[in-house]
C-alpha cells in the first residue's frame, strides 16, 4: 500500500504539489496543513493589486473547502506545525500527534526586518507577503479615506513592483534604499538608475543610497531616519528587506538545513528519509531560488517521483519578468559575478548582456522595449540546475 501523504503549506509550493501530484494519482491520500486559511492564490498577484482597485477577495481563486473538494484531500487550515519526529513519522500539533507516511515541507519565507519597529508603530509598518497581509495592508490604506503616504524600505523585486503599483493606484511612494539603484541584485547599475528615472518622471520620490537608522512614531506619522540625518515621513510603511527560508521546524527535527533553506537534492529529498522540501524554503543541490517558475517545476518533478517515478528536478535558464509597468524589467542574473556586462540602448531601453572571461553569455538583463528579446536570449542562457 502506498503510504498517505502529508503536505505542510498551502501556498503556491504545497497547492502546486497537490495539483501535480492529483493528474497523476487521483486517489492516494493526502492530508494538507497550513497555517494560513488556505485560500488558493497567486502571490505574484499582491504586488499588482493596488493599481487595479483589487479587493483582497479578488485575489484568491477558491477557499480552502473548495481546495479540498476539487482535489480530494484532507485540508487542515490555521493549523501549525510545531515539530516533526523523523524517528517516528509524526507531527506535533499542539497536543495532538499525527503520523505521516511521506512528509513535503512546503513552508515557504518569511520577511526580514533588519531593524526593530517600535510598539506605537503596530499596524502602521507592515510586510505583504501573503494573502492575509495584503488584506492587512489593504484595509490599513482604507481606513485612511485618502491617498496614502506610503514609504517603502528595499528596492529589490518586491519594493520595486510595490512601488510602481501604488503609485499607480494613487498614493504617494517614497522608495527607501541603501543601494545607489533599484533592483541591485537584478539589474547592472545603469538599467537600475533607468528604472530610478522612470519611477521619478512618475512622480516617485526616490531616497536612494542612504541606510535606514531607525524608525519611530510622531503623532500619525511614522519617522524613518536616515544615515545622512534626514528622514522620511509617511502614513504607512511597506518593509521591503528580504525573505528568509522558513527552516526553524525542519532545523529542530535535525535535517540538514542552512541559512539558504533546507537541503535536498534534486528529487527534492531532504536528509530524512520520506521527508521532501519544495519551494522558497527549499535549496535544491545548492540553489534557493524563490520565484515562481523553480517552484512549478519542482511541484512536477516531485509529483511524478512521489507517484513512483523518481524525476530529477531541472530549472532551465529561466528569466524574472519584474512587473514594474513604467518601465518593464527581464532579467536572469549570472550565477557568478561577469567578466563585464555588455551594455547597449539608451532612453529606458536597454539590453546588458553578462558575459563570462570567454565571451560566453550567461546572464543578461533588458528593460523598456528591449524586454521582448527575453525568449531569444534565455534560449542562449546557461540553467541555474541544467
Ligand atoms: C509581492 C510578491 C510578488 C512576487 N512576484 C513574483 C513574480 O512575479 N514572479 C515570480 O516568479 N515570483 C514572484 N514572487 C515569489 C513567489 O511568489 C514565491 O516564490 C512563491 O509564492 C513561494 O511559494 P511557497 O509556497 O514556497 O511559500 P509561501 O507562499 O510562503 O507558503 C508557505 C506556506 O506554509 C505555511 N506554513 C509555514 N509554516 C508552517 C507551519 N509550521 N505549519 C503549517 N503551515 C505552515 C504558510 O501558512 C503558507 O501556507 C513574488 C513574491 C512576492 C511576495
């Protein structure tokens, strides 16, 4: 008989699974545990929903029940894991024991904040990395009854795509970062300051290159200081500063892990035998990718060995599409840094081609017009796990 299967997380990772696995094999059974309420929706979605007036309810495509009931399976919402006994294939929840057969840790990251928020500031500095923090943020806007002074700390994909979508949506957008360009990790610092020009002609205010020294309340307003003595006044803060895999339950139950994720190979078998980990708390033979593509492909590879054909997980040169609409962004950064980037265009549209000691390309990135060369040079691209 094959063994029930328990999946932990119902984000895209763990819902992702459950769909793949459910073409292949319709009947094993599969029990899934999340935290959250388990609403079925694109996370990429939250960072797009302001522009269009999206009320949070817009954004899932079916609650939990439907989940359950459209994919035969067993869906234990606002349930947290709490420990996991390898040595006897059982979870700890609360008080209750329950025993799995084969285990996915689908448990996702979780946000950074690289300094502390004080108490007055609850409810008024905020991380969207889920559903039920957009909700948050959503209503936090709201109950404002005006267009928001919004600062957002960190210019990385996420701050960026904020960014552009609430000031698109009305608000005022000040974008807050140590780097001296948006998207430091994505872009070569050129195509970053174009980006920079183009959230500023919009009407962004840009507080570039300077570091954050703390935040504190003044009446309404919440006060980021600045290291060069200046600050930044807003209504709302949105941090911006960085995931980090959720490792701590799989770190107690002794499985390898490290600040990159939890280790597996590329059938996503992490060191306890019948234990998976799929998705941004997994590093998949040394690589954490947190972006939707690895994801799906890692959900099709670990359906098809958990239905008894082990498939080796492969990535492909896969390109970030940045949804920052003033000024559209591709990019697949280098595995390591570039012998020299190649850099042509002008005006917003730029390619930058990342190229090795040898002349081989392995990475490029493109902005404005020429982001419709992504399909011709990812074809050209090394993969990240080949
Ligand atoms: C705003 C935003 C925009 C993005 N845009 C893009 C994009 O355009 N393209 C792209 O490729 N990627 C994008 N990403 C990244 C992408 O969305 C993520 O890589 C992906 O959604 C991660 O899914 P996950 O299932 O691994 O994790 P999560 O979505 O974090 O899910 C983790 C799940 O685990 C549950 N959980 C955790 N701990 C426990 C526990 N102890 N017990 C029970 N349940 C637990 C949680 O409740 C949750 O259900 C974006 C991310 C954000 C935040």
């Amino acid at each position: 008989m094959i063994a029930p299967l328990t999946i932990i997380g119902s984000g895209m990772a763990g819902l992702g699974l459950l769909r793949q696995l459910r073409s292949l094999d319709a009947e094993r059974p599969v029990t899934l545990i999340t935290a959250d309420d388990g609403d079925d929706y694109s996370k990429p979605l939250l960072s797009t929903g302001f522009a269009k007036g999206l009320p949070p309810e817009r954004l899932a495509a079916r609650d939990a029940l439907a989940v359950a009931d459209s994919m035969n399976a067993l869906v234990r919402t606002h349930t947290r894991v709490e420990a996991i006994d390898t040595a006897t294939r059982t979870l700890h929840l609360g008080k209750e024991r329950l025993a799995y057969g084969e285990l996915v840790l689908a448990t996702g990251a979780t946000p950074m904040a690289p300094f502390p928020v004080p108490e007055a500031l609850a409810g008024r500095v905020m991380t969207v990395n889920n559903l039920g923090d957009y909700r948050a943020f959503h209503a936090a806007l709201s109950r404002l009854g005006r267009p928001a002074r919004v600062a957002i700390v960190g210019a990385g994909l996420v701050g960026c795509e904020f960014a552009n979508d609430l000031l698109a949506g009305g608000h005022r957008v000040t974008l807050v970062a140590p780097e001296t360009a948006p998207l430091p990790r994505l872009l070569p610092e050129p195509l970053g300051r174009a980006l920079g020009e183009a959230f500023q002609e919009a009407g962004m205010a840009l507080c570039l290159g300077r570091g954050v020294t703390g935040l504190g309340a003044e009446g309404s307003d919440a006060v980021i200081g600045l290291d060069d003595g200046e600050s930044v006044v807003a209504d709302l803060v949105l941090l911006a500063t960085g995931l980090r895999p959720r490792t701590a339950l799989a770190e107690a139950a002794g499985l390898e892990v490290s600040a990159a994720g939890i280790h597996t190979d590329r059938l996503l078998a992490t060191s306890a035998p019948g234990v998976h980990a799929l998705g941004d708390v997994a590093c998949v033979d040394g690589v954490n990718a947190m972006y939707v593509q690895p994801l799906q492909a890692g959900a099709k590879a670990l359906a098809r060995t958990l239905a008894g054909t082990p498939a080796p997980v492969r990535y492909g040169p896969w390109p970030v599409l940045v949804k920052t609409p003033l000024l559209p962004v591709v990019s697949l950064p280098p595995a390591s840094p570039p012998a020299r980037w190649r850099i042509e265009g002008e005006a917003g549209d730029f390619s930058a081609l990342a190229e090795s000691e040898d002349g081989r390309l392995i990475g490029f990135a493109l902005t404005g017009s020429c982001v419709r060369r992504k399909v011709e040079l990812a074809r050209a691209a090394p993969a990240l796990l080949g």
